[in-house]
C-alpha cells in the first residue's frame, strides 16, 4: 500500500503546525519583550532623576557641575540648549570610545534648576542590542522546537504501539475474515472508545453479511431442491409423450426440441445444488486418492463423447499424484475439466493431460481465449452459446477454493490450458 | 409383479406406474410414510419404488422397518437429493438401487427389471429373449445357441432395450444409461446412434430378427 502511515501523517501535521505557531509567535515575542525591556530601562531612569533630586539637587552647586561630569559618564548635568519642560524618553546612539562601536542607549532628558538656573538633567542606560536579542530569542525557540519534536517522536514511538494495538488486533482479524468460512469474528474488548465503536459497528456487518449469505445459499438451496420434483414430472411425461403410438413427424421434433431445454434446465439445477452443498461445507471427509487412477476412471466414463467429437487424448501421468481431500468433490473437479475439455474442444481437437510437480495442466483445442477475469464467475458465458450450464468452472473454481489449491487458465498457440496446483 | 409407488408427487406417481403398465406390472401407491408403512407391513412387494422426502417424514424409516421384519421386497430409492451421504446410508440399511430425481422412466424401468431378476435368481441367471439368450454371469450373448461377440456397453444396451420392451427410448436415455450421471452435461449425445448401428449390426449378422427399429426424430424402440 502506498499510503502514508497514520502516526506518519499526525506527526507531520504536528511538525508543521508548532513550526506555524513559534514562526508566528517569534515577532510577537520579540517586540513585547522589546517593549517590557523599553519600559523597565525608563522606570530606571526617572529613578535615577528622583534619586538626584532626592540626594543632591537641593545642595549642589554649578561650580560642581563639570566635576559631576567628569565623574559621571551615564548621568549628566547639561546647559540648557532647547527648551525641555517636562521629562523626554528617547533613543539616541552613542560612539562608545573602547569599542569604537555605535551602541543604542535610552535616554532621559529633564529640566532642572541648580542655583536658580535651568539645567539639563540627561541619563541614558545603555540598551542589549536588538539584533543580539534576536539571536537569543532564535537560539531559545530552535531549542523548544527541537525539544518540543523531541518528546513528540519519543512519546508517539513509545506509546502508539500501544494505543494501536486494537485497531491492529482488528484489521489482522478482518483481513483473515471469510465470509463462505461460516465463521463469525469476535473481536477483543478494548477500552479506547473509538476502537470499541468500530468493532462494534463492524460485528454487526459480518454478523449481517453472514446472515445474508446464509439466506441467500439456503434459498439456492431450497430453490433447486423444489425445482427438482416438477423437473421430474416434466422428465417422466416426456418419456410417456414419447410413447404415443400416433405422433406424427412434426410432434416428435417438437418433443425432440423440448428435451434439450429441459436437460439444461435440469443441468444448471443439478450444478447449482451442488455448489451450494460445496459452500455450506458439506463434502468434508478427506481421503488420499490416487490422480492417475481417478482420471483415468473419468475418460473412461466419457469415452463415448470423447470417440463422438474424435478427440485425440494425449496422457502424460507417469508421476504419481495422490491428493488428500473429498473423493466426490475431485471427482467432480476432474470430470467437470475434462467435460469443459471435450465440450469446449473443436471436432478432431486433441486434448493433453500432464503432471509436473503438483501440478495437473488440462489442456484442449479452441480458437479464442476467454476472459480470464470472468471465467470462473457463475454464468459468465450464457448457457445458450455453449449449451453449457455455465457452471461447470465456477464449481471447479470453489472447490479449488475449499483446499487453498491454485487454478490458472492460459491461452497458448490455440490451446486453452487449466492448470491445478494442489 | 407387485410393485409398490411410495411417492408424495401424485403425478409422478401416475406416470411411473402408467409407464409400468404394460409389463405385466402391478402398481399400488403410497403418498405418505403411513399409508407406506401400513402396505408393507399388510403386503409383500416384489419391487418398492421409494421417495425419501415424504410430507410426514424419511423414507429412510420404510427401510429399517423391512429389515427389522426381515421382509425381502426389493427397494430402489427415488430420490430428490442427490447426496452421497443419504445414497450411502439408503443403501447400507437395505435399499438395493438408488436414481436421482429427475430420471427417465425407461431407467427406472431397466433399474426395476435387473432388481427383480436379481431378486428371482436360480442358478442359471439367463434373460431369455425371442431367439437370443442372455448369460448375466458369464457376460455372453447367444443367438440361437451361437455365442456372438459383443462388447460390455453393447450387452448393457442390449439389457435396456430388452428393460424396455416395446417403449420409444429417446436418445438422452439411452446416453444416460451408458453414461450414468455425466451424460447430464452434454447436449449432443450422437454417440448413441453408433452403439446402437454397431449393436443392429452384430444381431442382424447372427442371423436374429431386426427388433431395434429406429423412430423418425426421438430415438429407438425394441419391438418384441
């Protein structure tokens, strides 16, 4: 099969899906941590104002101003330059003099009064730069991302095994399933909802399937056993027709044509009797019996139809052959071959029997190949063509069937061949 | 002869016993197990024809109640079910033939003639007919008193024509008897026109009366 494994399937999607989310939730990441980060570094900042007015602002003096700056390098008392009233967060970039390197630092700006002169009161924090909280934030997701796949593949390979197990446990019975076998399937509890569902729901099938195919057999059955006595009425009326001393010429034709209608319809009965008693089992004491024997028994029975159409038989069964199985039921395997042989032959057709291995190849004269898809099927070639009851392989093929044994039809330089694997 | 119908298809029946009628046969009917078994229990029959389905049950019963009665009536079962198992177990408990439904009366015909000749068996079991003399053991044909050289099928032919006495025998019948049930699968049964020329032949050249006579369209007749 060419699909794709469940566990596969739900585990790709689950891939997919935690790639969707984290690639979507990086930038939102990303820019609310920015923003917290902005936020924290302002309170900090109005904290050092506050701190300064607190502690100096009321005593300091301008003479003291250049030394503070000397001192300070984050937080400086500037003149005023433009007019600043109230306090000013903003980003601003600072050549910073070891690095030699533009670093991003957040700025306070506030106005100030020391000796009753306006000042600047500026303090700057210097801020991670963005790019390396970009880095971090990738690196941390890539490790969530793989973690996160990590427990995933752990745990579907730990435990799938497991929470399948019924599911398995009814797809093997179902496959083993077969519905001419009359055996119902009982499936084990499980106590996952939606498995017990499905093999509730598929108990129910079968047990219904089983149903109505016992219906249909037994109708078939019924069927042909109630055709049975009227077919023999008919059978005995036409014998006593047949005696009437003053039938002319046209009568007896008449009584002639009516007779060949009335062997088929007794035929395909008789066939359709015999294939519902081959799938309601019966037939099921086994014995070992000898091929060579049992074929040449049966072209002694049709000795007179073989001499009729003078069909030349050719045997080739110097090995043995012996098969373990229903003494009718190969009897009738092997005379319904041979009978499909010699009916399906041309005049002076040969027909060819021979074993290899465990295989027994009956061949015979035809013209065109059949269908192979259809051979076997019930009726597949209308009685009114051959003349046959259109049963005759379908019978072959069932009881082939019965014992798992391998029928194959071939058609080969005006042969057409059907070869038994026992 | 006495010969007993235990059959629920009152036409069958009527056919079989109307088929028999010239033979110098004897029918009487049953259509139940009851009437069936009240007969044989009043009566001895040289023949009993018996159906296994019977509205009131097996047949199968008519023949446990012979045996247990050691009563001799020959019994050939006629029988929808073509079932080795009920063929097997019909002929284990006493039945001496078996015919499946639907057969040609000029089987059963043949069926019935071998069973009471078996069943009259003095020693010599020879069927004497017109000029010709029969010797079921040895498997030989005479015509008057010159041994003639016929193959197995010709005798068993030759036995279903004498079985069939003056009665059109069409030619599925005849490739029925020599066949037995596999003739069922066939539509051409010309093979019988040959046996039947060969067999004409054979007579006809020892010097016996041409009896066989062949009827326009439907098959032979033993005109005796």
């Amino acid at each position: 099969m060419g699909g794709v494994k469940l566990l596969n399937k739900t585990f790709r999607i689950y891939l997919l899906c935690s790639i969707a989310v984290l690639v979507i939730a990086a930038p939102i990441f990303y820019f609310s941590m920015t923003r917290l980060y902005i936020e924290d570094t302002d309170e900090t900042l109005l904290l050092y104002k506050k701190e300064f007015q607190h502690y100096y602002l009321s005593h300091f003096r301008q003479s003291e101003i250049e030394n503070w700056n000397k001192y300070n390098r984050d937080i400086k008392i500037e003149p005023v330059i433009s007019s600043v009233v109230s306090d000013t967060f903003f980003h601003k970039s600072f050549i910073d003099s070891l690095d030699n390197e533009n670093e991003p630092y957040r700025v306070l700006q506030s106005p100030v009064v020391i000796e009753n002169k306006p000042y600047l009161f500026t303090a700057r924090i210097s801020l991670v730069e963005s790019e390396d909280l970009i880095e971090s934030i990738a690196v941390v997701f890539v490790v969530l991302i793989a973690l996160l796949l990590g427990v995933l593949v752990f745990v579907t390979n730990r435990f799938s095994t497991k929470i399948w197990q019924p599911f398995r446990d009814t797809l093997a019975k179902l496959k083993s399933f077969d519905l001419t076998a009359q055996q119902t399937v009982s499936f084990d509890k499980t106590d996952i909802e939606e498995f017990e569902e499905l093999n509730q729901s598929l108990q129910k099938l079968i047990d219904k399937n089983i149903s109505v195919y016992n219906q249909q057999k037994t109708f078939i059955e019924n069927a042909s056993h109630e055709l049975q006595t009227p077919l023999a009425v008919l059978k005995a009326k036409m014998d006593l027709l047949l005696q009437n001393k003053d039938l002319t010429n046209e009568q007896s034709e008449i009584i002639n044509a009516i007779e060949l209608p009335l062997s088929r319809v007794s035929r395909i009965n008789k066939n359709l009797l015999l294939l519902a008693k081959i799938e309601n089992s019966q037939f099921a004491d086994k014995e070992k019996i000898e091929l060579t024997e049992l074929i040449n028994e049966t072209l002694e029975l049709l000795a007179n139809y073989i001499t009729a159409k003078q069909i030349t038989v050719d045997k080739n069964l110097s090995e043995k052959l012996a098969v373990n199985c229903n003494k009718t039921l190969l009897e009738i395997l092997i005379g319904n071959l041979l009978i499909n042989a010699i009916v399906h032959n041309t005049e002076k057709g040969s027909i060819m029997i021979e074993f290899s291995g465990r295989t027994l190849t009956v061949s015979n004269t035809g013209k065109t190949a059949l269908d192979n898809k259809k051979i076997f099927e019930r009726f597949a070639v209308s009685s009114s063509e051959t003349g046959n009851s259109g049963l005759g392989l379908a019978i072959v093929k069932e009881i082939c069937n019965r014992y798992n044994w391998q029928i194959q039809y071939l058609f080969d330089a005006d042969f057409h061949s059907f070869a038994i694997t026992f | 002869m006495k010969i007993l119908i235990i059959e629920d298809e009152p036409e069958l029946a009527k056919d079989i016993a109307h088929y028999l009628s010239g033979e110098n046969h004897l029918c009487e009917f049953a259509s139940t197990l009851n009437q069936a078994i009240e007969k044989i229990e009043l009566y001895a029959y040289d023949c009993i024809l018996l159906d296994l389905m019977l509205p009131d049950g097996n047949g199968l019963k008519i023949l446990e109640i012979l045996k247990t009665q050691n009563k001799q009536d020959g019994v050939i079962i006629i029988s929808a079910k073509n079932s080795i198992e009920d063929k097997v177990a019909g002929l284990q408990i006493g039945a001496d033939d078996y015919l499946t439904k639907p057969f040609h009366l000029s089987e059963l015909s043949a069926r019935i003639h071998s069973l009471i000749r078996r069943k009259q068996f003095t020693g010599s079991n020879s069927i004497q007919q017109n000029e010709i003399t029969i010797d079921l053991l040895g498997k030989t044909v005479k015509v008057s008193d010159i041994e003639i050289n016929l193959t197995k099928k010709e005798i068993d032919l030759l036995l279903f024509f004498i079985g069939n006495k003056n009665r059109v025998l069409s030619k599925s019948a005849l490739a029925e008897h020599l066949s037995g049930d596999i003739a069922d699968m066939f539509d051409n049964h010309d093979f019988v026109y040959a046996h039947v020329k060969n067999l004409k032949k054979k007579l006809t050249e020892a010097g016996y009366g041409n009896y066989i006579k062949t009827i326009y369209g439907t098959g032979y007749k033993w005109e005796a």
